[in-house]
C-alpha cells in the first residue's frame, strides 16, 4: 500500500514546504472522500493572547471549529455587530481571524461560516455496498459478474405506474444521458420521465437524487416501434446502491431486460419451498401529472415479473 513518505520533524525543519506537503495530502483525501459540509452560526472566537510581544495580544482570534470554507465567506461579529473584512485578515482554512489592531480584552468575538464536516458522501453512498439488501422476511440474492443482458420487447405498463430498479454502482461514474425504448407502435400520444433515487441505507430508496427532462412519443407522427430516445441528464454517482426509476403517463409498452438480466432486489421462500425473485418497487398510488415524490414514501412492496421496463442511463 503506497504511502506519503512523511518523517518526524526536528524544530528547526517546521518549513512552510513540509506543511504544504501535509495540506496538499488533506485536500486529496477530501476529494476522493468527497466531504460533506455544514454550516454553522454564531460560533465563539477566542484571543490568543500568551504572546511575548504585548502588541500582539488579543490580535488573534480563533474558532475551536477548523476547515471553513472561502465561498460563502465567513462572516466575524464583535458584540454582536458585523464587521467589515477590511479590518482583519482571515485564514479560513485555519478557523484563525487577525485583526489590524489589538482588540478590547471585554470584546467578544463570534463567526458564522460553512466548515467541512465529518462526513463523506463517497463512504455513506458505499454502505450500500456491505448491507445485505434485505427487508423484513425476505432473503435476498445479488448477481455477480456479467449478466446474460437477454433483452425483453413489449413489456405492458399500465397509465400512472411508477416502477424502480435497483442500481449498484461501483466505482465513481459519470452519467451522462438517461433513456427508454417504447416497444410496440401506438397512435397514442405517450409521455415518460426517468429519475434516479438515493438509498435510505436500508436496501430502499429515499430521497429523489435527479430527474430527466420529460420525453415524448408521439404516435401520430409516426414514431417508429423500438425506437430510442435519451435526453439529457448529467450527474456524477459515487459507489453505492441507487434506484432507477420509470414514470409514464399511459397505457405503453416497453422494451427493457428479462428478468435473467436485471438485477434481483430481493428473494422470498413461499409456503411451498419454491424461490420468488423480485425485480424492483412499483406504486400505481400518484398520478404521473404529479411528478416524482421528492422522498419516495414508505411501504411500497416490491413486484416480480418475468419481464421488466426498464429505464437505461447512459455513462460519458
């Protein structure tokens, strides 16, 4: 395992170069870990003030708080009262403000900023990763390696069916463009979205993630039978469990994957012994006209089909 090669430090080796090196190796932790931030108000500042050179005293001030963030850019009160920037000299990195002149020893001094928090998006997006994807009662079964990718054609879905699929992602991955391919031909007019939801941590979606510019067949301009359409949708996954969802707004079929191909959600044993596999969630309970729920709502049981409509996002 390849490592920074860092060595103890003797005093007078304390060089602005050797600190650098460490901020340098910070900041490319952070981007992979990809942190999350906070913000927080009215954080207390305290003087440093055990200098030898008096002059210096109740100059400088800091946070217990490290790490804030240039933009937005702190804000520094004094009893309350905003000051302007042009009086001191921050280091928001360093949670460190200076002031031109030394401050009164009764001023308090209070700072509000957005500060990197202890929390990265790339590790809480792979617990999905290690959970065993299970609900209550049900045993569950992951596909490895390369499916078989056995297509399927005409998949019927009733108007108003919002259907999701689950989607592991791996590694980090551009998603460029999101996608359907209506199957049989109709003189109907056929409107759909797709959208991608995060995972609540519990092998279940959650929160709406992203959603596609609406894309239309229009039956009676002839748009041919099997026919692809993407529109555009640019976001970046982290590795981590994700759910893949369809939205249509009538009676259509779809082409998407045999159940050979797609990913099993999860397995249930029946009274019988016999083995069920589901493919994914689906809700008929919203009108397509209301759009994707922002947090996807409790209870929904998963379905099985032998074939499923599936949605496609296409990586850059």
């Amino acid at each position: 395992m390849p490592k920074t090669p860092y060595r103890d430090l003797e005093s007078e080796d304390i060089l602005s170069a050797h600190l650098s090196g460490l901020q340098h190796s910070v900041n490319k932790m952070e981007e992979v870990l990809n942190m999350q931030t906070r913000s927080v108000t009215g954080h207390p500042l305290k003087p440093v003030n055990d200098q030898e050179d008096a002059g210096m005293r109740y100059r400088i001030y800091e946070g217990s708080i490290r790490n804030w963030l240039e933009d937005p850019a702190p804000v520094i009160y004094r009893n309350g009262l905003k000051l302007d920037p042009a009086a001191y000299t921050i280091s928001p990195a360093h949670g460190v403000i200076l002031f031109d002149e030394p401050q009164h020893a009764n001023d308090e001094f209070t700072a509000d900023f957005t500060c990197i928090d202890a929390r990265s998006l790339v590790l809480e997006a792979s617990q999905g990763i290690h959970l065993p994807l299970q609900q209550a009662g049900l045993l569950t079964h992951l596909r490895e390696g390369t499916p078989s990718l056995v297509s399927a054609s005409n998949v019927l879905v009733n108007e108003n069916t919002l259907d999701l699929f689950p989607l592991m992602i791996r590694q980090r991955t551009v998603i460029t463009e999101a996608g359907v391919r209506l199957g049989k031909y109709t003189t109907a007019d056929i409107l759909v979205r797709v959208a991608l939801y995060q995972d609540t941590g519990g092998a279940y979606p959650g929160e709406l993630l992203a959603e596609s510019p609406e894309i239309a067949y229009h039956g009676t301009e002839g748009d041919e039978p099997h026919e692809w359409k993407f529109v555009e949708l640019n976001l970046t996954l982290e590795p981590g469990l994700y759910w893949l969802a369809r939205f249509n707004d009538a009676a259509s079929q779809w082409d998407g994957l045999d159940a050979e191909s797609a990913m099993v959600y999860a397995s249930e044993v029946q009274d019988n012994l016999s083995l069920v596999h589901y493919g994914g969630l689906r809700t008929t309970d919203r009108l397509y006209s209301d759009g994707f729920p922002a947090v996807f709502p409790e209870g929904v049981q998963p379905f099985m089909r032998s074939v499923y409509a599936s949605p496609f996002l296409r990586k850059a």
